[in-house]
C-alpha cells in the first residue's frame, strides 16, 4: 500500500502536463470517515493491480488536507496499521476539474452515489458506484452501480477483493478493512440496527484468512474512543469533524455531535457561535445529531434544529417530526436558545443515514415554495450564500485547526495503552 500510495503522490505532482494519462480518480464522500477513507484507498489499490488501463486508479480524500485534524478515529487507524498520513491525496491537491476539461478524468464514487451539487459538473466523468446508501442515482448502462444497505461500504469493497483478487489481501490492507466494517457496525452488535448478513460474511473471511487481526472488542472500543474524543476542539471544529451538507430550496448542514447534547449546550456564547457559523459557511438552517453511550453501550440519540427563520425551523421541524420512513420518534425537549429546537430521538437505529434522505425529501417538496423565500424577509435570516466546494476556495482557508501533532500523538498513545 505505501508503495501504491507513493506512485500515486508522485504522479499527482509531476504530472501538469494537459495531454499527459488520464486519472481514475477513487472518490469517498465529503464527510470523510473512516468508511468512506478505507474504501477509497482499498478500492483505488484493488483498481491498480486489476485494471490495466491508461489510467491511473488514484484514492482521494473528499476534505482539504488541513481537515484531517479533526478526525481522530482516521488517524488513529492510519497509526495504527502504519500508514503516514503525508502518503495521502486531499482534493485540494488534485483539481478534478482540470482534469475533467482536458478529458483526463475518471470517478469512481465510495460510500455515496451522488454528487453534491457543488460537484454537478463532475458527473459526467462518473463511471462506477459503490455504496451503502439510500440510491438517489438513475440507473445507466455506462455507470455500473453497486448499492446495497450493508452496515459499511467498506463490506462491498471488501466481497469484490475477494470475489476478484483475493491475492492482493494482506494484512495491512485486511485489518484497514476490518476495523472499517467493525467501527461501522458498531462491534457487529445486531442491537446497533447496522450489522447485516454480508457484513458478518466478510469480517468472519478476514478474521479466518488473518488470525493476527487485532481482537474485535479492543479494535472497535479503541476507534470508538478516538472517535468521541472531541478535547481541544472549538464548536466550529466539532460541527466541522462530521458534517454533511445538502442544499435545495435551503441549504442545510447536517452535523453528527460525538457528545449529550446536554453537554453542548452548555458550551460558551453556544448561540453567537452557530449563528457565526452558519454565516460563515451560507448555511440557512443547522441540524445537530448527538450520539453518546449509556453506562449498558445503549446509544442514545438527541437532535436539534437551529435557525434563525421561524418560519424555517418551525417547517423543518414539523417535517421530522411527522417522519414515517423511518418514524424518528422525537420527543421535544425545552426550547435551550430562542433559534433552537430540541428533540429526544427514541428511535436510537435512525442513525444520520437515515435521517439524510427525510430531509432531502423535505427540501423537493419544498422547492420553489418552501421556506426560503419567507425566510429572506426575516430580519436574522443567514444569507444563502453555499460553500461547500473544496476545491476552489474554502472556508478553512485561514487556518485549522490548533490541534497539534504531539497533542494527538499523546492521545493515541493514552489510547493504545488502555484498548489494545
């Protein structure tokens, strides 16, 4: 993999050159976690050694390379398989666009199988996609689409390696997969609502074919604390460290918050702080999903709704709550700040891939009449202005986050000590 890694670094900054080879270019999605970086980079290394084209199979990280800070549970597994960071390709160091005009470019979409409109003009170069998502995509005979509701993508990615080069396998790229299917399946727990037949298939495959695989227990609590770590970040960093934005009549962030919401609320200046940050990045309305864990590992699920259009949130909420694909169940809580609603979610299983395509569906029934247009006739209304393209112009430009190399290097080592 370092090898594969390198070349792949090597071509990206020596090739300029308008008529050089062409790239196909491995694409996760824009949240950036550890499925999404594990699929990328296993299934751009499986394109390498199977298909013996001109192009060149190249995984890329859909965040800037100044974001990858923010997500410890990447990091800690890149550590902990050997893996530099420095060997990986962030899309602020390869302009697909570029390479789109010059007729170089090829995608291949992991762990989504749509582009977000700020990508719409890529599309055409889409030619494969994996995923494990709600299928928003129309079937067509150029872009094969594999799409089933496993719990991880990274189980697809896993069956077509040992369907078709089960040789290529070893234990880096094993245990890169495994930790992926066991972080997103929750420890295969079936209570989790994730795990599914094929997930349990592929992790029993690895653990047979490679009996030095890590216990499954240590592995997932250590990623699993990793992951949760959330000291040192500021709000923005922790609305930032797992984010999805959508956009239609309104643009929305949907943000999943590795803390109580409790806990949250309770930060400093909480409300100047998301009113800023939703000015900053265009965002019209945000939406917080928190997870933390009872004392029994049972999750627990809170959301909330944060606007500063009534009329906006008030819509947005009465559309969640009347939810029937799935029922999220939510049980209102206090109002905490004057711009938010707050929910209990006793529909734990209705995790944030759940909950994307509800709001999605929210924002086609309400174009071109939905809440937006009142909106800009409130006094507070954010400005829809979206920023969501992280190749020309971002607004993690000025520096992101304070974080230091050796404050994560202490954290995982307090981790590894404790986990593995």
């Amino acid at each position: 993999m370092e090898e594969f890694l390198t070349s792949c670094q090597r071509a990206v900054k020596v090739d300029a050159e308008p008529e050089g080879p062409g790239f196909h270019v491995v694409l996760g999605n824009e949240a950036c976690d550890v499925d999404s970086m594990v699929s990328a980079l296993a299934f751009a290394y499986f394109l390498s050694k199977t298909a013996h084209g001109q192009a060149l199979a190249v995984p890329l990280l859909n965040i800037r390379q100044s974001e990858l800070v923010l997500r410890s549970d990447n990091l800690f597994l890149l550590r902990q398989t050997g893996l530099s960071p420095d060997l990986l390709l962030f899309r602020d160091q390869l302009d697909l666009r570029a390479l789109q005009r010059a007729g170089r470019l090829r995608l291949t979409l992991v762990d989504h199988n749509v582009l977000p409109s700020s990508d719409s003009d890529l599309e055409g170069a889409v030619v494969e996609v994996i995923d494990h998502h709600y299928l928003e995509r129309t079937a067509s005979p150029s872009c094969p689409v594999t799409v089933e509701m496993v719990g991880s993508c990274a189980t697809l990615v896993t069956e077509r390696i040992i369907q078709k080069a089960p040789e290529i396998l070893d234990q880096q790229l094993a245990q890169l997969l495994y930790a992926a299917v066991v972080l997103d399946c929750v420890n295969m727990a079936p209570a989790a609502g994730k795990v599914t037949p094929k997930d349990s298939q592929h992790t029993a495959a690895l653990e047979t074919r490679f009996p030095a695989l890590p216990p499954r227990g240590a592995l997932f609590q250590a990623l699993q604390n990793a992951k949760f770590d959330v000291s040192g970040l500021n709000t923005e960093q922790m609305l930032l460290k797992d984010m999805k934005a959508v956009s239609g009549s309104l643009n929305l962030a949907v943000s999943v918050l590795y803390i109580t919401l409790e806990e949250f609320l309770q930060r400093v200046d909480l409300e100047a702080e998301l009113s800023g940050f939703c000015q900053k990045f265009g965002y019209d309305l945000l939406l917080m999903m928190t997870i933390s864990f009872t004392e029994n590992k049972e999750p627990i699920r809170e959301l909330a709704v944060f606007s500063h259009s009534g009329t906006c949130r008030d819509q947005v909420c009465q559309y969640l709550e009347k939810a029937r694909n799935p029922a999220l169940n939510l049980r209102p809580m206090s109002r905490p700040h004057p711009h938010m609603s707050a929910y209990h979610q006793e529909n734990t299983l209705a995790s944030r891939k759940k909950l994307l395509p509800i709001v999605k569906e929210f924002l086609r029934e309400s174009k071109g009449d939905g809440c937006l247009g009142n909106a800009q006739g409130e006094e507070s209304a954010v400005p829809p202005t979206p920023m969501n393209s992280l190749v020309e112009g971002c607004p993690l430009d000025g520096g992101l986050p304070r974080i230091s190399a050796q404050d994560l290097e202490e954290k995982f080592g307090r981790m590894e000590a404790t986990d593995l």
